[in-house]
C-alpha cells in the first residue's frame, strides 16, 4: 500500500520517471487511445512533439522536450498532481472498454484498501461544501460543464478527462431538521483501463478541490 503522503501529493520526481515511459510510446497512438490531440515537432530543435488535452474545463499542453504539462489559459506550469495526473493517463496501455456504468471507488480493483482515504479526502470535502447549499452546489456544477443525470440526490456527470467521467451526488442537509447532508463521487465503468485505485483516488481528490475551490468565488 503506498504511504499516505505519495497519495496526497506526487513529486515532481515523480512525474519525470512517468515522462520516461510516455517518451516510448508512439504518439499518435496514446492520443487515438486516450482521445487527445498528438502535435509532432513544428519547430528546429523539436525532437518529441507535445501532446494537447483537456480536464475538465481547462486544456494542457504536455511538452515532450521539456517535461512539462502546461496550462494553456494560464500559461504556466500546471500543478504537480494534475501534471502526475494527467501523465499517469497518457502513459497507461491497457485495453479501452465500452461498458459505461457507473461504479463507486470500491468497486475498481484494489481500490477497497484505500476507502477511508477517499472519505476523507474526497466525499467529506465535498459534504462539507455543499452539504447545506444545494444552489451553490448546482451553480458550481454547471460551471465545470457539469450535465445533470436522473439519479439520486442532485447528480452530476462530468467530463474529467477524455474518456474518464465522474458522476458527484449530494443529498442535503436540513439543520432546522437535524438532517445530515450525503455526498457521492463515482466513475465510468472504463476509468479502470487508464487509472489505477491509486490515480482515481487522485482523481476524486482533484475533483473535490475544484469544486470547493468554486464554490468559494461565489
């Protein structure tokens, strides 16, 4: 099981040995595979080529030469874990189902051991925003490009990256009521072809801070 710390926050170290591998695959190939955009060398001295995607709302650029993923609309270096991320998605070779349900976190392989790690970092968080604030919560959804579903509670998917979707629930509270709020974060059934348990719970975790993070601009 990896440490506490390697889940919550991937080194930079981290991201230059998932660079290693991406270098060794053929580019258009990972961007057919993972539904984003491959740009061969335009320029004198361009050896690699970048690859271009989109999470959530943002687009990235992740530049092969110099082992960086870029955020496009701030023109800066993407975050670490979004870097890792999106590395770690662009760098996975296992099949590409078609099935599509929705699955919650322990439901994907080995993914059980790491529960109480997602409580805590991803569905709490986001009771813990919304929980009392069913508009905010909607407002913030659909600001990210959310689509809202006919399921339980206020849902809404999500695309999170081209072929990861994720689906978040809330059920309010009502405090007059003594009414405890309820929050869900789940992914397409196909997640489990480009992420491991470790990457989703990544995932779920990025999701949660986008979210929270909207929500306190309003």
């Amino acid at each position: 099981m990896a440490s506490r710390k390697a889940l919550i926050q991937p080194t930079e170290e981290d991201c230059k040995l998932i660079f290693q591998k991406l270098l060794k695959l053929e580019g258009e190939s990972v961007a057919k595979r993972c539904g984003a955009i491959f740009l061969a060398p335009s320029k004198p001295g361009k050896k690699r080529g970048r690859y271009v995607i989109n999470l959530l709302t943002k687009t990235y650029s992740v530049e092969l030469d110099s082992h960086e993923v870029i955020d496009l609309i701030a023109g800066k270096e993407a975050p670490t874990e979004i870097s890792f991320l999106i590395l770690r998605y662009l760098s996975s070779t296992g099949g590409v189902g078609r099935k599509e349900d929705w699955l919650s976190f322990e439901e994907f392989p080995k993914a059980r051991i790491y529960r109480s790690y997602f409580e805590r970092y991803v569905i709490k968080p986001l009771a813990r925003a919304f929980g009392y604030n069913p508009r905010k919560y909607e407002l913030v959804c659909r600001k990210l490009g959310g689509r809202k579903e006919k399921l339980g509670g206020l849902s809404y998917s999500f695309n999170f990256l081209p072929r990861i979707r994720v689906l978040t629930q809330l059920w309010a509270g009502r405090r007059e009521e003594y009414v405890m709020p309820k929050a869900n974060l789940m992914f397409n059934y196909s997640a489990r072809h480009f992420l491991s348990a470790e990457d989703l719970l990544l995932a779920g975790r990025i999701m949660a801070t986008v979210m929270s993070g909207e929500a306190r601009k309003l």
